[in-house]
C-alpha cells in the first residue's frame, strides 16, 4: 500500500456495505405490514429485496402474505414505514466488522471519503450520525440529493465531487448491481463486497460489471484497495 491516499476518493455504498440496515428495514416493513393485519417476515425472508428500497420490501411483504393493494395504498403503508424507521433507525443496524477502524485508516493515509446510497439523505445521516460515523465522510448523497441516483452515473461523480474530489481519482465500493453500473457508467472502479444484500452474488457479477476487487470482508479491503488503484495509475 502506498504510504498516502492524497487525491484519492473512497466511496461507499450505506445499505449492505457500510452498515448492515437489515434488521431495522425488516422492523419497519412489518411494522407497515402490521397495520394491515399480516403476519411479520423474518430477516432473512425479506434480505434479497433489502437492497431494491423499501418500496420492494414492502410490496415482497403484502405478496408472501397473498394481498394485493393498490399504489395509494402502498404509498400509505410507505409513509408509515418511513416514520416507524425514522424513529428506529439504529436499534439493531450496526457498522460491519472493522469499518471505524477502516475509516479511519484510510482518512490516515489522507483519503476523501464519500457515501452515495439510493436511501434518503436525511434517513443516511440520521443513522451515520447514531452510529458515530459521520464526521468521517466529506460527503453523504443520498437517492434525493441529485436529480439522479445509482445506477445513474451523475449521482456517483457528484458525490465525489461535492467531497471534493475527482471522478479519474476515485474508487466505488458497494454490494449490488446499481453500484457496479453506476461505477463503470462513470467509469470509476469498484470494490465488491459479498456480505450485502444482492440476490445475485457478487462473484457472478463481477465479469459482468468488470468489478475490480471482490472482498468476503474488511480486512482485506487494503490489499484490494492497492489492486484496484493500479487501473488509476
């Protein structure tokens, strides 16, 4: 690794990259289920539509239990799900293994650091705040900071540069295929982590979206972070 990142930045995903959401988000969908009646879905029931928004999860719920609604109706149960995550946003999410001492490491080495997550901006900071991560970032974009979001490439090159840095100089980590499109449309390279909530394996994306790196944990980002940074060279 070389001994500074100076010029460097370092963008993450939130949702399954940074911080594992799945226990709130299934909360707040049965919380939005309940309100109809309907049973509760388990973490692991609901973890392959995690990453597509609450919206998905929410409809994934009302079809596993067999009820159709309509979209005011759904829109309904959205508001209701928005308010219950608001006010629980951290009850059970926590960063993944070795992520504050990552950060900060990298931030070390003289990194910018970004998130750029398709969860709304206020609902990002408010959980990196709770969780004492987000002084770390010289940039939070969230799904309604720009007039695009991922997999649109606007929203990756925005949140680097409102942080300060230059698309040529960056590098985009995060687990599902809007990351990975949204880094080669911008033609930044990425890191893939394989713990995140993509029902297609990140592996199996990787020659698809020509994914740099593939990781299975944060103790090997460092390694993974050299290689990539070879395409920037």
């Amino acid at each position: 690794m070389p001994p500074e990142l100076a010029g460097t930045t370092i963008v993450f995903d939130l949702d399954g990259t940074l911080v594992d959401t799945a226990p709130d988000l299934t909360a707040a969908t049965n919380h939005a289920l309940s309100l109809k009646g309907l049973a509760p879905m388990t973490v692991a029931e609901l973890h392959p539509f995690i990453g597509h928004g609450s919206f998905v999860m929410i409809e994934a719920g009302l079809r596993f239990r067999g009820v159709s609604l309509g979209r005011e109706e759904i829109k309904r149960l959205h508001e209701h799900f928005l308010s219950f995550y608001a006010a629980n946003i951290a009850v059970g999410s926590l960063p993944f293994d070795g992520i504050p001492e990552l950060l900060d490491r990298l931030l070390g080495l003289g990194a910018r650091l970004g998130v750029c997550t398709n969860k709304l901006e206020g609902l990002s900071r408010t959980l990196l705040q709770a969780l004492g991560l987000a002084t770390r970032f010289g940039a939070i974009a969230g799904g309604d900071t720009f007039a695009v979001r991922k997999p649109a490439a606007g929203h990756l090159t925005g949140t680097i540069e409102r942080g300060g840095g230059r698309p040529d100089r960056a590098v985009m980590v995060g687990d599902s295929e809007v990351d990975f499109a949204a880094a080669r449309a911008a033609a930044v390279p990425a890191i893939g982590v394989t713990f995140g909530y993509t029902p297609r394996p990140v592996r199996e994306l990787a020659p698809e979206f020509g994914i740099g790196a593939v990781i299975d944990h944060f103790g090997e980002f460092m390694p993974a972070l050299e290689r990539v940074l070879t395409q920037l060279r």
